[in-house]
C-alpha cells in the first residue's frame, strides 16, 4: 500500500562557481594551464591577455541576464538580477572604472627575455628500444612475430611473467602462427642478448645470471658470483652467508668480493630505459619559499599560469546588440554572447580565487612550521593535521586537503611534496608532543648507524629508542619500516 509523507531534509549544494574553484582548486600548476588552455579552446569569448592588445572593457562580477526587452520571450540563467525596466543595456554590463590588470604592467620586454615554454619531455619506452634492436638480428618473418610477442609480453621492470607455453597459445589464437616450446625459447634466447643485459628473464636468479654472462673481464669474483647465483641462490635471497661458506669452502674475503659483483648487477633491467623518461620528468613547484635576513618569503609560482581576459570582439558584439528592439535571431545572438561572456568571467574569478585559496593556506603551513623551514631539520617538523591549518585559515578540510594534494613547495632544502608537511603526533617520554615524521627521521638514522654484520632486529630499535626518549610499540616500529622502505635486520646484514 503505497502512502503520502511530507519530510524536511537539509541539504547543502555547491553552487556550479563553487564546483569550478574546488576543481580548479586540487590541480598543480602544470595540468592547470592545461585546463586553462582547454577553457580558451572552449569558450571563444576567453582568451589569453596580450600587453599589445588595445585597452578592453570588462563585464561587472555581479551583472548577469534575466531578460532581453519586456516582450514575452525571457532568456534565465542561473543567476538572475533583472532590470528596472527589464531592457537589456551595455552599460550595465560594463565597469568604466575597472583597469585591465595588462593595463598596469608596462610593456618593457626585449629579445632577451626568457619565454615562458612548459617543459615537455619525450622518450622512448624499453618495448620500444628492445623492437629497434630485432633489426640487427636476421629474423625470419615467423621469428619476428615471436620476438614482438615476447617484448609486448614483458612487464615494465623487463621481465617475461608469462609462460612459453602461454606465449604459444597467443601466437596460435592471435597471430595464426604455431610455435613449438623450442622455437619460442630459441627467440627468447636471442632477446636476452639485447641492451640492457638481463633483459626478457624469467626470474630475477635468470636475470642476474644474464648479466653475469654478458660481463667481458672475468675475474675470479665474477667466477665465484655466477656460482653463489647459480647454485646458492635460495641462501644468497636470504643472507644465509654461514651456509654459503660452509657449502662452498670459501673465505669471507672472497664471499665479500662476490658480493660486491653481485651488487652492480640490475635487478630490473626494464627501468634502465625507463626510469631516464621518468628522472626527465620536471618536477615544477607550485609555491617558492625563501629566506631573506631570517625572514620567510612565500611567492606563488606564476610562470606557467597564462593571464586570462576577456575577448574584446564579443564586447564589442555585446555593446553592437545591446539597444533598442530586436529581432529574435539578434536575441539569440545576444543570449549567445551574454552566456559565453559570463562564463569567461566565471573562470576568471575561479582562478583569482584558487590563487588567494594557495596563498593563504600556504602561508599558514610556512608560519606553522617556521622553525622547520629555516633550519630544515626533520626533528623541528612540528605535529600538523589537516584540521590544524583549516581551523587557521578558516576554511573547509577538504578545501586545505585539495591545496595539499599533488602540489609541491621549492625550499632552501629541496623541492618537497606539500603533503609531507603533514603527520600524526606522538607523545615521548618526557610529555612533549612529537611529530612522527621526527620518529621516523630517529629510526632512520638509528638504522643507518647500526653495525652492518649484526643489524638491530626491530626488539632492538624499540629499546634504543625508548633510551632516546621515544616510547614506541614494536608493531609501530615496524610499521615505519615499512613505511621508510627499510628492510627486515635479516635483509640489511653484510659481511
């Protein structure tokens, strides 16, 4: 049976401004000038301000359309402020008193001057590298398409993570090509030959062993090396080195030496083309913090943001349709304009408005951490939450978490992700409020100090850090590990 109810619900909408800003709000600064040009391509009434450019008119922040003339037809946007007399007139739409920013710049630049360009890098995926190098081998037609199958098949560390018999299958089904196990692993043989060595393995112990292999001068360490790989390998992952030498009959001074052999070995030959398109990757920082005398200074980074004005050809369209009757077609024109023009103003005002937002929150984080950005050291990083500077700037969490979010901050010590500023805090022994970024930075350097032979087992670390005044529990310690990329003592011990 189907019944009627009246129900009161409070909601809160965004209006679509809103939207924008908080959109605009969580891009770095690079993918927001990608979305500033897609916006110019989009709306021909915004456009890219010129210093050359003629002196324009600008449209009122608060003016918007409700109707053309008082006949019947009404033309309603979003936001409606109607007129008096309900005619549409330029005048209102235009604030003779407002300077174009361009206006209080002056037109000072020379040949000199560095252009603004966003950096684009380009390069090569290892795929790509490897699929040169089959031309310096004589494949047949049948072996070509095996030998593409198999570096489309490998994974971006370069290894071959599917079976031959796979690799068979997938030439018969898709390539109508039967392969037997030997003709795939005769091509994969040929593969593992190419630069970088170590290339198309099957399991790291195959991809060191490559290497190993490919080495010109051969010493008896590099001997001694292939052989630890080759048949001590299980003891070698697990740093069982009694065993090795028990096994093997050798002196810790050899084992030393074969290790040492072992450590220039890749373990993933795939990054070696890769990691150079990824270390050429700018890094470009949304903020800039110096010190001038002992006294920070915040600037935005502006060199990759374009300045935005509006079109003065659709102004000019504007003030052409703006008097007297209309036909319906000139209405329409006019709609047209209105709403392109709004819409032109609507993201100028976003932008302005998400720089404000960077700023203001920036500054709060630079005042907070004070100390820290003048001294960059780790332990003078003060406990910070996202509710710490929302509460400062009096703005939203998920506002302060937009502006923490993919940007970064170039320092006198680096250029840093903003929201590494951000951590938990703890209590230490003495009842002081502790940063655990300052923890972590403490069982870093712990670790780094530890004897290599015998390294601290995480038991260990709790009691040297109890001492040091930080009372943490062992599943915290090992958390941070973790966290800190650091492996288990077992894994960092060496002869």
């Amino acid at each position: 049976m189907l019944n009627q109810k009246l129900q009161q619900r409070l909601l809160q909408k965004l209006s679509p401004q809103q939207v924008l800003v908080m959109r605009l709000l969580q891009e770095p600064i690079l993918s927001l000038d990608q979305r500033i040009k897609q916006e110019i391509e989009e709306n021909p009434a915004l456009e890219e301000a010129s210093a050359e450019e003629e002196e324009i008119e600008t449209i009122d922040d608060d003016t918007t359309l409700e109707s053309i003339d008082g006949e019947e037809d009404e033309f309603v946007e979003t936001e409606l402020a109607a007129s008096a007399d309900d005619e549409f007139t330029f005048e209102d739409y235009v604030d003779e008193d407002e300077i174009p920013e361009y206006r209080l710049n002056a037109n000072n630049k020379s040949p000199d001057d560095v252009t603004r360009e966003i950096p684009i890098v380009s390069g090569i995926s290892f795929q790509d590298f490897l699929l040169s190098q089959m031309g310096l081998h004589r494949f047949t037609d049948k072996q070509y398409i095996i030998a593409a199958t198999i570096i489309g098949n490998l994974d971006e560390s370069g290894y071959l993570c599917r079976e031959i018999p796979a690799l068979a299958d997938d030439l018969a089904f898709n390539q109508a090509i039967e392969a037997t196990h030997d003709e795939v692993l005769e091509v994969l043989k040929v593969i593992q030959s190419f630069d970088p060595p170590g290339i198309a393995a099957r399991s790291l112990q195959e991809c060191l062993l490559i290497q190993i292999e490919h080495k010109q001068d051969r010493t008896y360490a590099t001997d001694l090396a292939d052989v630890i790989l080759r048949f001590y390998f299980d003891e070698f992952s697990k740093k069982h080195y009694d065993k090795i030498l028990q096994k093997g009959n050798i002196s810790e001074e050899e084992l030393r030496e074969a290790i040492a052999e072992i450590q220039k070995l890749n373990p993933k030959p795939g990054n070696t083309i890769s990691e150079v398109t990824r270390d050429s990757q700018y890094v470009v920082p949304d903020f800039m913090i110096t010190t001038n005398d002992g006294i920070l200074e915040l600037s935005l980074n502006t060199r990759y943001t374009r300045e935005l004005s509006l079109n003065r050809d659709y102004i000019g369209m504007l003030h052409e349709y703006g008097g007297g009757k209309r036909k319906q077609s000139e209405k329409d024109a006019l709609t047209f304009i209105k709403q392109k023009l709004d819409s032109a103003r609507g993201f100028i005002d976003a932008i302005k408005q998400r720089q404000e937002t960077l700023y203001t929150t920036m500054k709060a984080i630079m005042d907070y951490q004070q100390e820290y950005f003048l001294t960059g050291d780790d332990t003078k990083l003060r406990p910070m939450i996202l509710k710490d500077i929302a509460t400062i700037v009096s703005l939203d969490i998920s506002t302060i978490s937009r502006v923490a979010n993919s940007k970064y901050v170039q320092t006198p010590f680096g250029t840093l992700m903003l929201k590494s500023f951000f951590s938990e805090s703890m209590l230490n022994t003495e009842g002081e409020e502790i940063s655990t970024r300052e923890i972590k930075k403490i069982l870093s350097d712990t670790i780094e100090a530890e004897p290599k032979i015998k390294p601290l087992t995480d038991d260990e670390l709790v009691s040297l850090l109890k001492e040091k005044g930080y009372n943490i529990a062992r599943r915290t310690i090992a958390k941070y590990r973790k966290q800190l990329n650091i492996p288990v003592a077992r894994l960092r011990k060496e002869l």
